[in-house]
C-alpha cells in the first residue's frame, strides 16, 4: 500500500492510493497516521478496508488537492550522515566506521510539494534526496540486523535540506543547520515494504531548476537501512512512527566547485524508484 494523507496543512486526512490518480478516504476509520497508528498494528487493520473499498469503486479522485506528509509530527527524527562513501569524499570527510547519528527538529516536516523557507542568516542552503525509514513498532535493542524488517512500516522519499553554515561553521553539533522550519519535506507516500522487492536497490535524483545534480543508487549506501535501525536501536527507543533520513548520494551543493547554493525561486524536483516524486519551490526568509 502507498499511504499519504490530504489536505490542507494541520487537517490532513488520512487515505491509500487507489492508482495514479485516485485515493481511498480513510478518515472514518483511523484518525491519522501517527504513533498510535502504527503502535497497533494500523497497517494490518486497514489492508482489507482498502481492498473492500477499492472493489466497491469507493475511491476518490485526487485532482489537485494538496498532500502532506504521510505520517503526522514523529517523535523524533534521526539521520544519518556520509552514508554513502562517494558523497563523504565530494565532501572531504572521511568515510565513517559507525554510522553518523544527529537529530532534526520534528517540525521541520512538511509536505512533498509544500514551498521550501531559507532561514533568516542563511548563506549556504542546500539539498539532499534521502530515502526515508518509518518505524512500525516500538524498538529498542534489537538481537539482529535481520529482526529490523519487523519493526519497519515502510520508505518514504525525503528531502534533507540543510544550511551549510549553520552546519560546519557555527560549532556545536549538525542539528543547527538541519532544523529550520520546513527543512524536511517527506512523501508523497509512505510505502508498504511489501511493494519495494530491494530497498537497497533503488535509484535516486534530485534536479534544481530543471538542471539535474544529483544521481545515485540506494545499493551505495554504507550502512543498509536494516543494518541502520538495529544500530540506532542500541542507543536510544525509537518509537512507532518515528522517522529516519539515511544519507544522500553525491551531487549537493557543497560538493561543487564552485559551489552552488539554493536561492530564492530555484526549484527543487527530486524522486525514488517506486516512493514517489517532489517539487518544492525556495522562497525567501521570512
């Protein structure tokens, strides 16, 4: 299943996509997909309201309606950084042992085609096509890598925008140059891990303005998204509905020479094999 939910921001419904072009309303069913969604297992209770409807022809039709982010505010947001080994070398930074763990404010999440701020100070912002982890169960010391399939509900395409100076030049820790308001636009989907047959096959990219810079492949990635969850569960909860961006491939900005960072009325375009397409546009501080 693609979970997304619809409408305006801060009323979102929650809904499954039919096809291409139209949805299942499940607003009578669960209240939203949110850390009691999927702590009782709110996956395996919709799947047979999603079927049923669907052959009844109780769908509608998409059109022009906004969609948000398909899960609502986590708890928290882990990420991963120079997780895959050709974007810490266009970086400079070495290729790390252990994954690279910061957090990213929770209100940074915002829908797949909502604008895109530059906060106030700002010299370097940039982009990051990521692949993103929802947590399905409460986790914590997980005995195996292979124990995490159980506690994912799924991917969702990411965009870990991000201030570089903030980041690199201010001290202190990343989560400075990664947690301005709308720095983490998620969706459109979440998707089921049924539909993906090898997360860690899956092509990424992310144009700006019509021009593209970055290609990768998730098979790049240093540490896997399993390998990912059971490390981060050694060291803190995570909670069902929790998300985790998992690093980007090389491409952004900072990597350039010179280097190129976003500006008011670029546009953002970016998308994964089978989680979806985003655009956002960049507007200026407010």
């Amino acid at each position: 299943m693609k979970l997304l939910r619809i409408g305006a921001t801060g009323a979102e419904k929650p809904a499954v996509l039919a096809d291409e072009h139209s949805y299942v309303d499940l607003s009578d069913v669960v209240l939203d997909f949110d850390e009691a969604f999927f702590a009782h297992d709110g996956i395996g209770t919709i799947r047979s309201v999603v079927t049923q409807r669907i052959e009844r022809g109780e769908v509608e039709e998409l059109g022009d309606q906004r969609i948000g982010a398909p899960i609502a505010r986590p708890h928290q947001i882990i990420c991963v950084g120079l997780n895959y080994s050709d974007h810490a070398a266009e970086t400079g930074q070495a290729v790390p042992s252990e994954p690279i763990l910061f957090t990213k404010s929770p209100n940074t999440l915002i829908g797949p085609n909502d604008d895109v701020r530059i906060p106030r100070g700002s010299t370097k912002p940039d982009w990051e096509v990521e692949l993103g982890i929802v947590i399905g169960r409460r986790t914590s010391y997980l005995d195996t890598v292979e124990q995490s399939r159980d506690h994912i509900a799924g991917w969702t395409l990411v965009n870990d925008v991000s201030e570089r100076a903030f980041q690199m030049e201010r001290g202190g820790q990343w989560l400075k140059g990664k947690s301005a308001e709308t720095f983490n636009p998620a969706g459109p989907y979440l998707v089921t891990q049924d539909e993906v047959a090898d997360v860690n096959e899956l092509g990424m990219w992310l144009d700006v303005n019509g021009v593209r810079r970055q290609t990768g492949t998730t098979s790049t990635m240093i540490f896997d998204p399993y390998f990912i969850v059971h490390y981060i569960s050694q060291f803190m909860v995570l909670e069902p509905g929790d998300l985790i961006n998992t690093g980007t491939p090389p491409g952004v900005g900072m990597g350039f020479r010179p280097e190129i960072w976003l500006q008011a009325g670029d546009v953002m375009e970016l998308g994964i094999d089978g989680l979806g397409v985003q655009r956002q546009n960049v507007i200026a501080p407010r």
